[in-house]
C-alpha cells in the first residue's frame, strides 16, 4: 500500500480556521492520500496530507485510471 497524489488542490476543510498568510504558503500544494508503513505512525488507508506539487518524495505514487465505457 502506499500513498498517492491526488487531483485536488490543499485547502483546510470546511469550517475550520486558518491564518490566512499560513494559507497562502500552501499555494500549489496537492492532496496526498492512503497509507505507506513507514513507521511514522500514518499508518492508514485514511491518510490525508499535502505536500507541495512539484515534490518528489518516496513512497508518494500515482494511480493511473480510466473510466469504463
């Protein structure tokens, strides 16, 4: 199992509060999701982090897909 990038843009969920100049340091971050064992004690398919899009970090994939006909 391990993480993947997502298509969406990081934002805070609703209703939560965040500074707005520690939102703007976010610009161009990406979605990350799922679980990798790599005993940072992440370890869950529930995962949801960010990380900034043009990163190349181990252990983060992708999932190539199509929809079916």
């Amino acid at each position: 199992m391990s993480r993947e990038w997502t298509a969406s843009s990081f934002s805070v969920y609703p209703g939560a509060t965040v500074d707005p100049e520690a939102s703007a340091r976010y610009d161009g971050f990406k979605v990350i999701r799922g679980g990798a064992y790599d005993n940072t004690g992440n370890n869950t398919a529930m995962y949801r982090g960010f990380f900034a899009a043009k990163a190349a970090l181990p252990r983060i994939g992708f999932r190539c897909a199509q929809d079916a006909p």
